[in-house]
C-alpha cells in the first residue's frame, strides 16, 4: 500500500477546506489521514479522547477510490455510541465491553456517503448520561484548555478530539445538552437540529430527545455536513420539516434584523455564575451592534417542574437497556431461574456476576440509581411528566413567536474540573447540581426546536464559555445565519489551547 507524508498544514485549515484540497487533486486523502493519525498518537495519551483507533482501516480507506461526497477523503472520529456493523461498541461501559454491533446507523451511513474517514472512536461517559466525560472503562478525557477540567459530555471526547486538532469536526449526538455541553466547553461551535432532521434509524426513542450531527470549529463545517446527511430514513417516528435552502447557504447569508430576547439567570429567577452572564451580556452587545433588536426575557418556566419531568424520561435510558439484558439472559438457559428471581433481583444477579468476570462493577452509581428510581416509576407518572414538558414545549413556542431566537448561557458555570459531578453521592443532590450546570440545553431536546452553542467568549482562567442560542421549530437557517454573522464579526479559529502544540 502506498505510504504518504503527513499534510503539513492539516490544522489551518476545517473540514470544507480540506476537502476542496482533496477534490482539486492538490492533497491527498493520505496526507490528511496521516496528520490527523500524528495528531491523535502526539496527543491523545494527555487527553484520551480516542478510545479505539482504526487507522489500518482509514489507510486503506484513504488509498482506495474514494466516493463522491462532499467531504471525500477527510478525517473524522465516531462516538461510542453510534453503530457501525462489526465494530465494539461499548456505550462507556464496562457490561457492554465486548459487545459488537449487527447493524450500521443510519447517520453512520451517510457519513461514509459523504466521504468522510474514521479513524476510531471517541470517549463517552457511560450510555450517555452526564455532562462530563469520565467512564470507568476507558478513564476520563481531559479538556484541551485545561486538561485538570472536563471537556464536557456526553460527546466530550467528539469535541476534546477537535479542540486538540487531531480532526476537524467529529460526530456528536445530543439527547439533553450533549453536542452543545461539550462544544461550548472545549470552545467549538456546536448545532443540536431540530428533532427528526437527521435519521435516528436503529433507534428512535417514544420521546424523540437524541439527535446527531457533530461538533466542528468552523460554523460552515456543521452547515456542510448537515445538507449532506439531513432527512429521516423510512421507518423514522420523527419527521423534520423540509428545509428552505441550502444549510451552507444559510450560514453564509447575514440574516436580516433579528429580535433576540437573552438572560443571564436561570429558570427560578437566580442570576447565573458571573462568566456565564458576562459571556451572555457580551454576546448580546455584539448582536446588537450587528444591527438585531436585544431585549432581556425568558420563558415562564417552572425550573423544579421542568427538572423533575426530565428527569424521569432520563430514568428510562438505564432501564430500557437493563430491559434488554433481561430479556437476552431469558432467552438463555437461565431464564426460568432468572423469571423467579423478579427483574430488579435478576438484574442485580447477571451485573455481579459480571463484575467479577471483568474485576469492575458492570455499571456505574449514577446508572444504577437511575435504573432504580426508574424501577418505582408508575406509568402514569411518566404521562404526567410527558404533559408537564409538552405544556413547556407550548410555552416556549408562544414566546418565540415574538422573539426570533432565545440566548442564555450554554452551561451555568464554567467548565466543571475532573471528578467534581461525584456519582456517589445522594441522587437528589447530584440531580440539584447537574441541574445547575446544564439547565438550558435541555430544553431544545424536549421541545425538539434546534439550537447552538457559539464560542464568543473565554473567562480569566481561559476556559472557554459559550453562548446557547434556541430557536423556532425547523428553522436551523435562522441560527445558522447568525452564527456565520457572529464568526466573522468576532473570529474564533485562532484561539487555540496550547496542547495543539504537542
């Protein structure tokens, strides 16, 4: 196989640029893949950010015909929660270590369509469910500007991977927060769709919170990308309106006078960490001086409410998998066994012994005390939070129909260090803090209306501090179009952690 030099300017460059070098014949595919492999091998042992690497793979990839996409021939990394037939795919857990998927997602696939090459497989925390990356299997990835904080989740280690440059833009996929936590953590741009806009096939939950795109440096990568793999796939629940025009197009295109309404304090009423607000007041100046109307409100939401009802449809992501454990174990010979111990006595049985299979426990607190709260949920409980978030979702639709987009903070505080959200302690003050930290972003999975995450902003410390923006059900034009009229009124690809140095 033919061996190639590393692409010396693979990091001055996004993915759109690249490309183009690619299609014009003046780099490549291998030179890329090559510098994207440097990257990873110089900096991933400070970051670990790539849990599994295919460069074998990629090579190859890189040496064949590659298809006629519009990101042909450049590096990209999948996050551990995305099926690719063939491939481990642990979910951030040690149950689930040795587990290879029998399908390919539906993204995936239209990722590969689209030219793009992975080179692995990036750092989640465990099935997804927090806002830092910090898996027991795989250990914590560190935040390329700080590497004592975390770089976000759930697709922290998407976005650690990018803000290292080992890659341009990674897959991410958001199901409360978790393409625009990290993005906004690490200093990236972040885009969560809007529900249904691109496939969910093989799965698509009752509830329709999780979508999938990626987290990218440049506004123009995500614009790309999401005109090259947008629209559901037969068989999807959730269905996107069709899209006016071209998402690139619209990132381009200065969009005309907007009315903004911003805040800088969270749902019951307190103000929010002064970096968070700073960051907020800043980028509500430069909206204004950029010729939008501002103004300062918010939606009338109960905070406990909203919280609580969230919440319990958290619950179900541990006790939906704990389900299909129990129902494969039944399956097997000691399924009669198992049907006589009860679900929560069974579940506790096949984890234990597999803890002492592998010497780990087979989940970890925070999944179990979710499962466990789940376990006592009644059905009309789960209704009743449905409705609370579906009056929500009334609300904040009868507010953006007199304001174009809604800014608040992305996170409440600054990117929280390693180790600081403690799974054990008690679940309720957990919840109060992660509530704390992530109040916002929820809000646009439950509603299903697209939003971002826009890096304006970095504190004394230097850590970066992004500004959310949530917008109108199926309108990503809109927010696109000002997140390209952002970048160029205050440039952000300069700004980089001094780990891209090594």
């Amino acid at each position: 196989m033919t061996s190639f030099e590393a692409f010396p300017d693979y990091e001055e460059h996004d993915a759109v640029g690249l490309a183009d070098f690619v299609a014009r014949g003046e780099v490549h595919s291998g030179e890329l893949i090559e510098a994207a492999i440097q990257r990873i091998d110089g900096r991933d042992p400070r970051i670990n950010a790539v849990i599994r690497r295919r460069f074998a793979e990629a090579r190859r990839q890189a040496a064949a015909p590659l298809p006629d996409g519009p990101f042909a021939g450049v590096p990209f990394l999948i996050k551990d929660l995305a099926f690719e037939e063939g491939e481990q795919v642990a979910l951030g857990s040690v149950f689930f270590r040795d587990y290879r998927a029998d399908t390919t997602s539906a993204l995936v696939e239209r990722f590969r369509d689209a030219g793009l090459i992975s080179l692995g497989r990036t750092n989640t925390p465990e099935l997804g469910l927090l806002p830092t990356t910090e898996p027991t299997i795989y250990g914590p990835t560190a935040n390329p500007w700080d590497v004592a904080h975390s770089p976000g989740g759930s697709s922290g280690g998407a976005a650690a991977a990018v803000a290292a440059g080992m890659v341009p833009m990674a897959h991410a996929s958001d199901g409360g927060g978790s393409i625009r936590i990290p993005a906004s953590a690490c200093g990236l741009f972040g885009l969560k769709p809007t529900r249904g806009r691109t496939p969910q096939r093989p799965l698509s939950g009752p509830d329709g919170l999780p979508v999938g795109l990626c987290i990218s440096r440049s506004v123009r990568d995500s614009a790309h990308l999401l005109d090259a793999v947008h629209g559901a796939v037969r068989g999807d629940r959730w269905h996107a309106p069709a899209p006016v025009g071209s998402f690139a197009e619209a990132a381009r295109r200065h969009p005309a006078r907007l009315r903004i309404a911003y805040t800088i304090h969270d749902f019951s009423g307190s103000r929010v960490h002064p970096d968070a607000a700073e960051a907020v007041l800043s980028t509500a100046r430069l909206c204004e001086e950029l010729g939008h109307e501002v103004i300062e409100n918010r939606p009338a939401i109960n905070r406990d409410q909203m919280a609580a009802s969230f919440l319990l449809l958290w619950e179900a992501v541990p006790a939906s998998v704990f389900q299909l454990i129990l129902e494969q174990a039944n399956e097997q010979l000691a399924g009669r066994l198992l049907r006589k111990l009860g679900d929560w006595r069974a579940i506790r049985l096949i984890t234990r012994l597999d803890g002492r299979k592998s010497g780990r426990p087979a989940f970890e607190p925070f999944t179990w005390a979710l499962a466990k709260r789940a376990h006592s949920t009644r059905s009309g409980e789960l209704a009743m939070a449905y409705g609370q978030l579906q009056a929500i979702t009334y609300e904040v639709a009868d507010f953006l129909e007199n304001v174009d987009l809604f800014l608040s903070p992305t996170l409440g505080t600054p990117p929280v260090r390693t180790g600081e959200i403690d799974q054990t302690i008690a679940l309720d003050e957990l919840i109060d803090q992660l509530v704390e930290y992530v109040e916002f972003t929820p809000l646009a999975n439950f509603t299903g209306f697209p939003a971002m995450t826009v890096p304006l902003h970095w504190n004394e410390a230097g850590l970066p501090i992004g500004s959310h923006f949530l917008g109108r059900f199926g309108e990503e034009e809109t927010l696109l179009g000002l997140a390209g009229q952002l970048e160029t009124a205050r440039p952000w690809w300069e700004k980089r952690p001094e780990t891209r140095t090594g």
